[in-house]
C-alpha cells in the first residue's frame, strides 16, 4: 500500500514503500534483537573462517592462473575480458573476508585477524586500518543524511550544515541528459570511478567530515575522520599499499611492459572495485527507501535501513552472502558471515514491519537506482526521500 503521505510522483521499488511506513515505534532495540537471534551466532570459528579463506584463495588463484592460456595481444580483448571478470568476480570473495578481519568477525585471536585482513586488503590496493576507521563510522551512522560515510545523497535546497545540498542541480542535469543517459553516467562514475574517489576524496562521504583522504591523514585533508590513535594506523596502512605498489612496479619492469600487469591484475582489481560499488550502493539507496536526519535518525533505525537483496546461490558462495544478509550485519557486526543468514531468518520472522527484503533482480534493481536515486527532499516526518528526474 502506498504511504499517504507520499506524492503520487514517488517511484516504487519491489518493497513497495515498506520502509516509509516504518515508525521508530516499530524498531526493535538490540536487545530485542540478540534475544531472538541465537546465541551462537554470534561466536566466531577460526577454523570455518580459515577454510573460507582457503576456498577464496584457491578458487582466485585458479582464475588467475588461467591468464597464462591467453595472448597478450589485441586480437584476445574478449578472452581478457571474460578473465577480469571471472577472476574479480571470485576474488570478490577474499576483499569480503578481509572486511570481516576489519570488524572483528574473523577470529578471536586479533593478531591472526589482523594479519590476513591487512595482508588481503594490501593486494587489493585496499588500506586496511583507514577503511577499518571509516567503514566503523558508516556502520555507526548508516542512512544519516549528513553524518553518513558513504553513498549520502544530495539535499534539494539543503541549508542546514549537516546536508549536502545542490540536489536541485543534480536534477537538472539528470532532466537534461535524460534519465537513461544520465543513469548510463551513474554507473560508470559509481562503479569505476567511485571506489577510488572514496578513498582519495571521500567522494559521496557525509558533509559533517569534509573532504577526506584514506592515505593522508592531514592537512590540506580533512583530519574528523582520524581520531588519536588513527593518523599512525593510517600511515601502517600506507606500507601495505605501497609494498603491492612496489611490487606491481618491479612485476612491470621484469616484463619489459606494464600491459601483463594491467590484464593480469589490474582487470579483475576494476571488476573487485565494481561489485565493492554495487553491494555498499545497493545495501543502503532504492527509490523509496529513506535517509534521515538527526530528530528521525537512531543505530537502530538506521541499521534496519539497510536493504537485504536475492543475489542468489553462485554470489552468495563465492561471496560469503555479504549481499543477502547484510541487515543483521549492521545491526550486529561482529556475527560472522557464516551464520549470518541464521541470524537473518530470525530476525526477519521476529521483526517482519522492520526488516527489508528488495526482491527485485540486482541488475534491475542497480538500473533503477542509477537512474532514479540523484537527490532527496525532506518529509514533514524527517525523512529524505529520492525525488524522481
């Protein structure tokens, strides 16, 4: 049923509104939600995340390995392509892995914890203890409209200091373009330019913070992201970068060209980089599903914002379900993914007015973001929903 209070010019996604009907009244608290939820869910096990771990790393290094059957020439385009993206596709899986190391979801022995996820997210030209620092504030922020970290939408006619505002503009261009051309441009600005953005200038990162930089800590950068402790974890964070970096650059030299670096590694990094893209963009933004601001928002309520998706049972594997069961994951983030779609299943049956489950096709579903989800306008109840182009 569509929400009264909801102009007839509101698009709808398969949730049909759900989430502008959700009251703060009809959002339980975390302890209602552990009290449903098993306990052992909860507990992590080294040694499942261990194999999980394994089964990543064998099935990225069997793609990888495959790139020695094929020419480095232009008349193998194609065949290049397919293995950038089989092979970002399974190492997907060892970039999910380490986001769990960074929440603690890995292993009870930290060191071990540390190690693998700074040591994956090094590969992946990832820095482990920066993004461990913002993506925690993500989590402690999700769907705030200006204290967000990550995918926060414009504001029509935002004036307050915690809104981005010049969503108008935005819409402009985007009825300028037309809607399909400009959400052609969304996918490529999101999926390719957007992870790099991000780290280098905290790109669609909520106002409040400003313009940060995940390698640089400093000045000219915004330091609100880097609290005591952060700007040397954020340098130690450096080295790992700079050593694949290194690395990557000595791999060139050897070869007497960088193409054998670009196809081999830098192919599956882009398609790693898309997928990171569309699970984080697709977990938190749908036509109508809300932001809020600060006399709407909670952790809770904000958590139960987060958009669970049927990425079905291929991605899901080789994904370790990052996509399907991410709601429990924000309201509790340190459950492992393991038991992830337990605890899921618990919650959406305790709590079904307040957990979301969008069943539309992914792809569907990414097209209709990238051309419909530009800008938001504020509701007499404080919600900041998506104006259709």
């Amino acid at each position: 049923m569509q929400p009264a209070f909801v102009g007839q010019e509101q698009l709808l996604s398969g949730l049909r509104g759900k989430a502008l009907t959700v009251e703060a009244s009809d959002i339980p608290t975390k302890a209602q939600v552990r009290a449903v939820v098993p306990k052992h869910c909860y507990k992590t096990n080294t040694l499942i995340s261990l194999a999980c771990l394994a089964k990543s790393v064998v099935l990225t290094v069997a793609c990888a390995l495959t790139s020695m059957l094929i020419p480095l020439k232009v008349a193998a385009l194609p065949l290049w392509l397919a293995y950038g993206v089989v092979t970002g596709t399974v190492a997907m899986g060892l970039w999910v892995l380490a986001h769990e190391c960074g929440h603690g979801a890995f292993s009870s022995n930290r060191l071990l914890q540390d190690s693998v996820g700074y040591i994956l997210h090094s590969l992946l030209l990832v820095p482990y203890f920066s993004w461990q620092r913002s993506h925690a504030v993500h989590h402690s922020r999700t769907n705030h409209i200006g204290e967000g970290e990550t995918h926060v939408p414009p504001v029509i006619d935002g004036v307050a200091p915690r809104e981005t505002p010049g969503g108008a503009g935005y819409l402009d261009v985007a009825r300028q373009m037309g809607v399909r051309a400009h959400g052609a441009l969304q996918l490529f600005m999101h999926l390719v330019i957007g992870w790099p953005a991000y780290l280098l200038a905290g790109a669609t990162g909520g106002p409040v913070r400003g313009v940060t930089n995940h390698f640089v800590p400093t000045r000219p950068f915004s330091t609100a992201l880097w609290p005591n402790k952060w700007p040397n974890k954020v340098w130690l964070s450096d080295l790992g970068v700079g050593a694949t970096l290194a690395a990557l650059a000595a791999w060139a030299v050897h070869a007497g060209s960088v193409l054998p670096v670009l196809a081999v590694y830098g192919l599956p990094l882009l398609v790693i980089n898309g997928w990171l893209i569309i699970y984080t963009w697709l977990q938190h933004t749908d036509v109508d599903v809300p932001h809020l601001g600060n006399d709407a928002w909670s952790f809770m309520r904000g958590a139960f914002l987060t958009i669970d998706r049927p990425y079905g049972p291929l991605f899901d594997s080789l994904h370790h379900r990052i996509g399907s069961t991410h709601v429990a994951h924000h309201i509790d983030s340190t459950i492992p993914h393991y038991h992830a779609r337990e605890a899921t299943d618990a919650i959406a049956a305790a709590f079904p007015k307040a957990y979301l489950y969008e069943p539309t096709p992914v792809h569907l579903a990414l097209w209709r973001v990238a051309k419909n989800c530009i800008a938001t306008r504020r509701t007499p109840e404080g919600r900041y929903i998506f104006v259709p182009p």
